[in-house]
C-alpha cells in the first residue's frame, strides 16, 4: 500500500479514516497524537496482527512477528531474553559490529572508482544479524549467502508492489496464476530450506550447556517446552523465527545507512561537521564505540534525522484490535484491521519545525545538547514495537561513525541522485553510485 496515498487522503479525511481491502475493512491512523493514542494510550487494544493473506502464507501465524495470543508472548519475551544475553549483558555484540565494520571499510577502501553501496552494505548489516541467529558472518563474496539476501531483498521488493497485494484481495483465484506473487513465495522457500539447513548442522553439535547463538538457544527451549505445545517452540516456530530476526535485522538497517549515505552526499556541509566532531571525540587513532554517542550529540541528531526523513517504515506492520474500543472518538470493533501511518508521524507538522527538510537541529537543543522527541517514532512503539530497536540502533551509530572517520563519501562526476525514493514493503533509495576518498 502506497503511503503515499494515503497521506494525500488523510489530508482529506483526517488522522482517522477506515477503507477496503478486498472485502476487508481497515482502520488508517495518522499523526502522532492519534498513532500515540493507538499505540501508547491504549497499550493493550491493537496488538494483534491480521491475517493478510501475502504474508500468511510464508510466516504462516508462527515466530516472532506474525503469530498472535500466547505463541506471541512467549516468543517475544524468549528473543527479547536472547537479545539481552548475548547484547548489553556479554558486550558480544558490540564487538562484533565493531568487527564488522573493520570489513565494511576494507570492502569500501577495494571499491574503485564510483560504486552502489547496497551490496556491500547489506551484507555487512546482515552479518551483524547472523552472529546473533548462527554464530558466525558470512564472506562478502560467499555466493550462496548473498543469493540468499537478494532473494529476500526482491521479496522487501515485491511486497510494496500492486500486482503482488493484488494476491491478498483474492487470494484464492490468484494461488494459481502466475504472477509477481509466485516468485515471491518460491524465493521465501528457497530462504526457508536455507534455514533449515543451518539448523540441522546445529542439531549435529548441539550443547545445551553451551549455547552459541539463538539457533542453540530455541533448541534448548524445545526441550523445556516440550510439555507446552501450545507454545509453539518447534522446529517450524524456529525456522519463522530465524526468518523475522534476519528480515527486521538487515534490510530496514541496510537501507537505513543508504539514506544516511544518500544524504551525507547531498549535504557535505553537514558531513563535514559530522567529522570534524568525530575528530574531537575519537580520533582516528581507534575505533568508534557506544559509550561515544553520548560525547558526540551532532552525530547522534544527524542519525536521528536520517531516520526520520528516510523513513524506513512508513506504515509499521499492520495490526489487529484486540477488543472492541473507541479511538479518536471512533467506535473501532474487535478484530479490526489497523494501520499506523507512521510517515505522518514523522512528518507532523505540529511536532517537527522543518518537516519536510534535513534539518539535525530538529534534534538539538539552544547549547547543542542531544534532545528526544516524543514524535520519533521509527521502530513504532506499545508491545509490537520493533524488538530489535536496540540492535539497530548500534549498528546504525557504529557504521555510520565508522564510515565517516574513515571515508569521505562524495557525488560522483556528472551524477545527482535522487532524494525521492522507491516503494517496496520498506521506503528506500532509488539506486544511487557514490565516490570515498579515505581521509
């Protein structure tokens, strides 16, 4: 569904208006007053997830994202638990990105002459994931690996276009025709059995007592569950839930660092200043870690403002009213379709000064002091907030500082990318080449 759209129709309708899908009738939220009142005020009321017949069929009701009720509980607090362990409670994690990053820009400094970003990024991204699931990165050049992450990246694809929601208004008649639909679901199984692989040489030297990565982690939580079926901690739970780490994992932080990269090159003024307070904060003489954000507030607000005008996640994941209640004086009936429109969020002009403008002050305060913003609303918010926002959050802070210490991305010759950018599920760049110097 294009955002876009709908935001030209909230300015018609207001920030609460219902439409069609198919013979389905959805609720679309807008701007930050009602989208908090959805998510926030009303903390219990939408937190379900509808059937939506394109994503059903691949996650099939199961893991981390898609399932509802008690499968839902226990295995967000399972992964949330696994975030927390092999995160902020071992420093693993940090050191593995950090790690990463040291790839990423030996990957850059090989580049010659101007180059897309999107590969090497993705897989640098993805890797920081697959530590987490698998226990290990994978070469930027293992050919299997990355055929893997094209086919899910035509999937991120193929969920924005027309043709392939065209499948979720009639989805009998369109299971046998061929279509955009089709090639979406065969890829999703290509990158399922590559999964399920991935398990079964997990299973091989599988210790309980020395768990490697989530992988080792939900076998063990098989076991304990094994009295508890209705759980949902089986080897289909585990496949579904490896495929939500890895998708909410790499492609909206990937195309997050495009933007950003994106708008680095627009407005070298604003790079330059992001430099030149990496300079007083780190040095070049060793790498960039977490601790720095706190002493670097421009770079932070930079970052911030690439998330909100990049606006990865337009309109979230849809979601499910989990009893009868009123929003916006609206009376909305259990088992409703909702939409946050998160871009209208993002956009408010009631809570951003230059909505439509890259303007990091929007995260400044008078003494250029790092400010929140209530209205930042990236990774959502309420129970189905994105559970990885802490993991992106990283990521996108280490690569980013860690580019930028390191390189000076610039225009190539002849070349002027565009800032409007190409709807699949998530909103990212168009293609775009650019040109590092190493400083």
């Amino acid at each position: 569904m294009d955002f876009r759209t709908l935001n030209k129709l909230a300015e018609v309708y207001g920030n609460i208006f219902s439409l069609r899908v198919g013979s389905e009738k959805m609720i679309v939220v807008s701007g930050y007053k009602a989208v908090k009142e959805a998510l926030i005020t009303q903390i219990d009321s939408f937190v379900e997830r509808p059937i939506v017949p394109l994503f059903h069929k691949v996650y099939e009701g199961i893991g981390l994202a898609a399932s509802n009720g008690y499968v839902w509980r226990t295995h967000r607090k399972f992964a949330g638990f696994h975030l927390r362990m092999f995160g902020e409670g071992k420093k693993s994690l940090e050191h593995n990105i950090q790690q990463e990053t040291v790839y990423l820009c030996d990957a850059l400094k090989a580049e010659n002459g101007p180059f897309n970003p999107m590969t090497i990024l993705t897989g640098a991204v993805s890797n920081t994931v697959a530590c987490l699931v698998f226990g290990q990165r994978f070469e930027y050049h293992d050919e299997y690996y990355q055929r893997i992450l094209r086919l899910d990246n035509e999937c991120i694809k193929l969920m924005g276009s027309p043709r392939a929601q065209l499948y979720n208004v009639c989805p009998r008649l369109l299971e046998y025709l061929p279509g955009p639909h089709q090639t979406f679901f065969s890829n999703y199984k290509i990158i399922k059995d590559f999964l399920r692989g991935e398990i079964s040489k997990h299973k091989e030297d599988w210790d309980s007592s020395n768990p490697r990565d989530f992988i080792d982690n939900y076998l063990s939580e098989m076991e304990k569950k094994k009295s508890d079926p209705e759980a949902g901690f089986n080897i289909e739970g585990l496949v579904i839930s490896c495929l939500d780490m890895i998708e909410a994992g790499t492609e909206t932080t990937a195309t997050t660092l495009r933007w950003g990269l994106l708008f680095m090159i627009k407005y070298p003024e604003i790079q330059k200043k992001v430099q030149e307070e990496i300079d007083r904060a780190i040095g070049q003489s060793r790498q960039p870690c977490l601790a720095d954000r706190v002493i670097m507030p421009y770079t932070d607000a930079v970052i911030h403002e690439v998330q909100r005008l990049g606006d990865v996640v337009p309109l979230g994941l849809p979601k499910k009213s989990a009893k009868d209640t009123t929003l916006g004086g609206y009376f909305i009936p259990k088992g409703t379709a909702v939409l946050t429109n998160l871009s209208l969020v993002m956009h408010d002009p009631n809570e951003w000064e230059t909505p439509d403008t890259f303007n990091p002050g929007h995260f400044l305060d008078e003494n250029g002091q790092f400010r929140k913003r209530e209205a930042f609303l990236p990774f959502s918010a309420g129970k189905r907030a994105c559970l990885g926002e802490q993991l992106a959050r990283q990521v996108i802070f280490l690569f980013f500082t860690s580019l930028l210490q390191q390189f000076t991305v610039s225009k190539c010759p002849g070349e002027e990318p565009s800032l409007e950018g190409e709807i699949w599920f998530t909103y990212a760049p168009a293609p775009y080449r650019l040109c590092v110097s190493t400083r």
